[in-house]
C-alpha cells in the first residue's frame, strides 16, 4: 500500500475497492453504533488554505469516530515557513497531514517532506477524496459492478473530473466529460488514462451525444476557488450546459443526478434537478465521512 493519499493514479483498481469496502464496512459500523476506534490514540493535522464545509466537518468527526484527534491548522503553505519545513515538524507531533490547497505541488511538497500519511483533501488538479465518496455512492444505487454504468460529467474539465478519470483508468467504469470548448480537462492525463482503461472515457462538447444513455449525471460549479475573476466569462461559455431537466432528458429515464457541492442553484443546476428523487448529492455527501474514514484507517493505523 502507498504511505500517501495524493491520487487514485497511485493505486491499483484493487486497492481502490479494498478502500471502498472498507468504507462500507466503516459505514454500517457508524449506522448501527458499533465501535470502531481503529486510530485510538492518534492525531490528524488538518491544512486548510481553502474555505470548507463537508471537508472540514468529515475529516474532524471521523477522526474522533476512529477513536483519534484531530488540530486545524488555517494557513496559507508557503507564506510563514518552507512546506518542507511543515511537514518536518507536523511529522514531530502527528500520526498523519489532510491537506486541502490551492497549489497541487504543496500537497507533493509535504508527501516528499513528511515520514507519516499525507492525504490530499483538494487541490487545484486533484480531488480523490471526493471521487471516493462518490463512487461508493454510485455503488449504493447502482450495484458494486460499475463496469457497464457510464457516468456524464457536464461542465469543466477540472481537478474533480481529473480523478474521476484516474479511477476509471483503474476500475470499469464509462466515463465522457461533456463541456464547452476551451474548458476540456489535462490533455496528457486524460491520454494516460485511457491507455488503461477497461471502460470508456471520452471528451465531447455535445450535450445529447454525451448524455445519451447516461445512468448518472454529474456536475460541479462553473467557477471553482480562485477562478472568480472569470465568473462572468464562464456564465456565457457554460450558459448551453446547465443541468436542467431538458438536459437530463437526453439521458436514461432513471439517471442520477451528481454534484460534488457547494452547488450554485441556478447557475450550473435548477432546484427541479437538485431537488429531484433522481439527486443523490447529499448521499455523496455524507459518504465524504466514510470514505475519508476508510482512507484514514488504511495508512494511520
């Protein structure tokens, strides 16, 4: 097993199911309040150069749930001390670093630094933590074999779309990224991805090609943190991809609707689809807990 959690393209497809297993397991502990304190004893440091709601609350309340601690560190990596340097005293005082940054070098930079678990919890390229939590969720709605589900994402090409790739590269799965021109994902990591995957994996600026025969849909917003300058821009590129119910139309009669959250209602989702029996948002969501706890438990114990 890898010491750090940076990116789904450091495992294999069957360490990435032994994580969502674990997971599940760690899921129906929780339900029926069974203990599981694996990491008794033990401290997380949680970096955040970013705001957060789901990251911050997940990772805190699953170290505590795993028996450990967690410390909030609200920094900017880089500005008061080398990350080198962080990640040589983190390493004094904890048993593992969650950092969640703009710079996906700052989170390769404490990996390279630290001797204990770095975990990506979000950077500009990256967002494997997320893709965890929704594979499981997918898996909960669809069957654990997700080798003939194909999974459109509408809108950019971003960190968020980059790791789904990475999975795919590694489990069946059909992935197609539909977004406008201009905004497709890393060229040479989708490339790289499709070299080893089992299912499909696709770039398309058609909205009905992309979504034809979709059992989920998934989307994220138009303009991520530190993207706000292009705000105006992105409303107009991204205007014809908006996901309503004309779009999810052009997709299976019981396709699932995916975000990632926050959501911007009205921008890149209406509230008839976010709020639909089709939503399974707040499914992703919740999984953030037991999919990051899985992660957790499998390098700090």
């Amino acid at each position: 097993m890898v010491k750090d959690f940076l990116s789904l393209a450091d495992f294999s497809g069957e360490e990435i199911l032994a994580f969502l297993d674990l997971a599940d397991e760690l899921k129906a502990k929780q339900k029926k309040r069974e203990p599981h304190r694996i990491l008794e004893g033990k401290t997380l440091a949680m970096i955040f150069e970013k705001p957060s709601l789901r990251t911050r609350v997940t990772f805190h309340t699953g170290m505590f749930q795993l028996g450990g601690d967690s410390v909030l560190i609200e920094t900017t990596l880089g500005a008061r001390e080398s990350v080198p340097d962080v990640a040589r005293n983190l390493t004094r005082w904890v048993d593992g670093i969650m950092a969640r940054t703009f710079r996906h070098t700052d989170v390769l930079q404490l990996a390279e630094s630290a001797t204990v678990p770095v975990i990506n919890a979000l950077t500009d390229k990256l967002h494997p933590c997320q893709i965890l939590a929704d594979a499981q969720a997918l898996r909960e709605h669809r069957g654990k074999d997700l080798s003939n589900v194909k999974l459109a994402f509408v809108g950019d090409g971003n960190n968020v779309f980059h790791s789904w790739a990475h999975f795919a590269a590694k489990v069946p799965v059909n992935l197609t990224l539909v977004c406008p021109e201009g905004y497709e994902p890393d060229v040479a990591l989708v490339d790289a991805a499709q070299k080893t995957a089992a299912g499909r994996i696709e770039v398309t600026h058609d909205v009905a090609g992309g979504l034809k025969d979709a059992d989920a849909v998934y989307t994220d917003v138009w303009a991520s943190m530190g993207q706000e300058k292009e705000t105006t821009e992105r409303e107009h590129a991204f205007a014809d991809y908006q996901v309503n119910d004309a779009l999810m139309a052009h997709a299976k009669g019981d396709v699932l609707f995916m975000h990632c959250l926050p959501a911007h209602r009205g921008s890149e989702v209406t509230d008839s689809v976010m709020d639909s029996p089709q939503s399974i948002v707040f499914d992703q969501a919740e999984n953030r807990l037991h999919a990051q706890k899985a992660v957790m438990a499998m390098l700090m114990k």
